[in-house]
C-alpha cells in the first residue's frame, strides 16, 4: 500500500552515525552501499550475506538472526529480509523506541520512505512517488540523470564561493535575486567559457546588486 499522507523531504546527515541493514541479499546489499557512499557507519545482521556485503570491509557483518529490540541502539534502520515477520518486528521496535525505519518495498511499515537520487555532489536531486510507482521514480530519475551533467557540480561549487564572500563582506546572501543570475545563461557560460568566465560574470553581478 502506497503512503498517502504528504512526504516531508529532508537530506540526513548519516557520516558517522551508526544504521542497522537487516538482511543480507541483494537489495541489503543496495542499500549498505548507499549508506557507506554517505559515511554512515553501517551494521548488517542476517543468518546469510550475498557476497557484495561479505567483501565490504567498511560494513560490520553479524552473520545471525535478528534480535527483538536492538533497532533502538542505532540512528537509522533498514530492514529488507522479504520475511514480514522479521521486518514487523524489526519496524515496530524502531517505531517503539523513536528511530526512523525503512521497510525495503512496504510502505506501510517506514516511517521514511527512500527517494530516487541523482547525485552530482553536492547537488542531489530526489524522486519521491510515495510509493505509488518505484518505476515512475526510477524512469525520471533516468531522464534528469541525462539533463543533469558534472558542470552543475561545479556551478553549485561556482555559486557556494560567491554566498561565502557576501557572508564575508557582512551582507545577507538572501536579499539578492540569485534566480536572475541564473535565469542569465550561467551555467551556458560555465560550460562554454569554464568556471573563471563563470566567477567573472557572478563577480560583476555582485558589484551591481
């Protein structure tokens, strides 16, 4: 069953932060990878492990059952058994002691759902369908994957430096109209001049605002 109610999007910090994997397949396997890729410090507990996790050296691997209870001594859980048994429990001791759960493809038992993600870091796009349609999440994900190329990294980079001189200078990066800079063909000039043309135009932009 789909979650209906409205999503509340938020990017979690997880480096350094210990989350719980239970299950040890393939879809496990995703999402230990997912997690590691953004410095948690990840458990996976299952009788059995697919090979991509056994070789991770940065994943701490219990090869046994999950016990009742033990969600509560971490800051994320993922469960993704394919046994709902073991995943209810796994849900209702996260929900008991107030650690937010993911339930690999249920809905009905997460209390945070998992979007679809183009990353081109720091940029990070997401695509939620409330689990309605994974595909549909998946398919636009692809397409914005196309769209979306390495030089919007180094925009964002680009742009980052500019707030941090505005902060510097003692003026408030929320007065100015970043939306017209943009809509002014910056990221065309990044790509065909590079990234200095790119700080001159902003430079400029920055004297007349």
């Amino acid at each position: 069953m789909p979650v209906d109610a409205p999503l509340y999007p938020v990017g979690l910090v997880v480096a350094g932060r210990p989350v719980l994997v239970v299950g040890g397949g393939r879809v496990a396997a995703r999402k230990a990878g997912d997690l590691v890729a953004c410095g948690a410090r990840v458990t996976v507990v299952a009788p059995e492990v697919v090979p991509a996790l056994a070789e991770r050296p940065e994943v701490t691997v219990e090869r046994r059952p999950y016990r009742t209870g033990e969600a509560a001594g971490y800051r994320l859980v993922v469960t993704a058994t394919g046994d709902r048994a073991v995943d209810q429990q796994v849900y209702d001791d996260a929900e008991a002691a107030g650690v937010w759960v993911n339930s690999a493809d249920d809905p009905e038992r997460c209390t945070f759902t998992l979007p679809a993600v183009v990353r081109r870091d720091p940029v990070v796009v997401a695509i939620a369908t409330g689990g309605h349609s994974p595909a549909l999440a998946t398919w636009l994900r692809r397409r914005l994957s196309d769209e979306l190329g390495p030089e919007v990294a180094v925009l964002a980079g680009v742009l980052g430096e500019a707030r941090s001189r505005v902060k510097a200078a003692g003026r408030s990066t929320e007065d100015l109209d970043w939306q017209a800079l943009l809509d002014g063909g910056l990221l065309d000039l990044l790509v065909a001049e590079g990234r200095d043309a790119a700080r001159a135009r902003i430079d400029a932009w920055l004297e007349g605002g």
